[in-house]
C-alpha cells in the first residue's frame, strides 16, 4: 500500500536532483540564501512561540497570587522574583517606584504620597509595559522580512535563470521544447523555495502578532488595575 507513495518521492528526489543539476549558480546561491532565510524563520518561530506560551502562563500563575495578597505590596515585600512574568516585572517596577514615593529619611514607610508622586508612579507603570512589549515583540521583524523578501528573491532567481535559457537558447539557434524546458524548470524552482519560505513564515507571523497584541492589551490593562490599587491605598486625599 505505500509502494505508490515510495515510488512517487523516489520520483519527485530524482526531479528535484536533475533541476538542481541544471540549476546555475546563481539560482544555487539564492536558494541557499533562502535555506538560511528559512532556518532563522522558523528558530524564531519556536523561540518566541515558547516564550509567549511561558509567559502567558506565568501571567495566570502571578494574577492569581496579585488578586488573593491583602495588600498592593504584599508580593513586593516578601521578596518573589519570578523571572519571565512580563506581569511582574511591570508590578514590580511599580512597586519600587511606590516605595521610594512613600520612604522617609528614618527609613520608615509614609502611609500616603501625593497626587505628584502618583503620577510618577504611573509613568513608571507606562514604560514598563511599553519594555515589556518590546521584549516580547524582538525578532519578529526577521519574519516580517523573510514573508516580504523570499519570495522576491526566489522571482529575482527565476527571472535570471529564464534570462539565462533565452540568452543560451539564441546562442545555439535551437528554440525547441528540449533546450528550453531544463533551463526554466531550474529557473521556477527559485521561486518555488522563495513561497516554501514565505507561506510558513506568513502563517507564524500573524499568530505570533496576534498573540503579541493580546499579551500587550493584558500588560496595559494590569497596569490600570495595579495603579488602581495604589490610588486607593495611598493616595493622600486633598
């Protein structure tokens, strides 16, 4: 029953080597490029489809543990650190700011700050989110490179095999099917290589952006949640 699919990829390897054969070094170069193209594309994909993945779930873990504490500074003053929880590094960034507001000279800790320092502590809540994002979202314009350029480069291969052919063909005098059809064929497997790297990378891409969009959405919305949170337990009343 798998003799016909056995037959079938011993059949297409057996093309695919004559093409490259017939492949010139041009074409040879550009989809060695692509190869390359296509490897960085898809480390990208598994890297930062496991970090969101851990960080998402860090998120959940660390959300749970911020609603259930008692107090805005609770998880700050036990000392956690829980590395790769884009959630915790906004909340803890917010938290140091917070603490420097309301420090006294004795070391002690004021049990209000003001309007002033409030603000403060916002804007440190707002560029933490705005690193965080960025955190998240490096690398993904690799991807955007290889959905735009690949298949570029595979035309750009395939134009210059074709124009190859017809040069050699009007050389020899001889525009028959059997002179031509092993230089194009050579010629279209360029941008064959170009869409194998392009279609992936396309796909991956879209899902990565949108869980990137999700992912800052949360990070801005904790971070009203947790500003919130400090105007109601210490912000002085005037």
């Amino acid at each position: 029953m798998n003799a016909p699919l056995f037959l079938l990829a011993a059949g297409t390897n057996s093309q695919l080597g004559y093409i490259w054969e017939k492949a010139t070094i041009e074409a040879k170069v550009i989809i060695g490029l692509l190869v390359i193209f296509s490897m960085f594309a898809w480390s990208i994909m598994v890297s930062k489809s496991l970090q969101m993945r851990r960080a998402r779930r860090l998120n959940d873990l660390f959300m749970a543990e911020f609603r259930g504490q008692k107090t805005v500074l609770d998880i700050h003053d036990r000392r956690v650190q829980v590395e790769g929880c884009p959630l915790f590094t906004v909340y803890q960034e917010g938290c140091v700011e917070t603490e420097a507001r309301l420090k006294q000279p004795d070391g002690s800790r004021k049990k209000h700050v003001s309007l002033k320092s409030m603000e403060h502590i916002k804007r440190t809540l707002e560029g933490a989110v705005a690193r965080e994002s960025l955190a998240l979202e490096s690398g993904i314009i690799l991807l955007a490179l290889a959905v735009s350029g690949a298949p570029f480069l595979g035309l750009l291969g395939t134009v210059w095999g074709v124009m190859d052919t017809f040069a050699g063909v009007a050389q020899a005098q001889r525009a028959d099917l059997a002179a031509m059809a092993p230089g194009v064929a050579a010629a279209l497997v360029t941008t064959v290589a170009g869409l194998l790297v392009a279609i992936p990378s396309m796909f991956g891409y879209n899902w990565l952006v949108h869980n990137l969009r999700v992912q800052t959405v949360e990070l801005d919305n904790f971070a009203q949640e947790l500003a919130s949170k400090l105007e109601t337990e210490f912000l002085k009343d005037e």
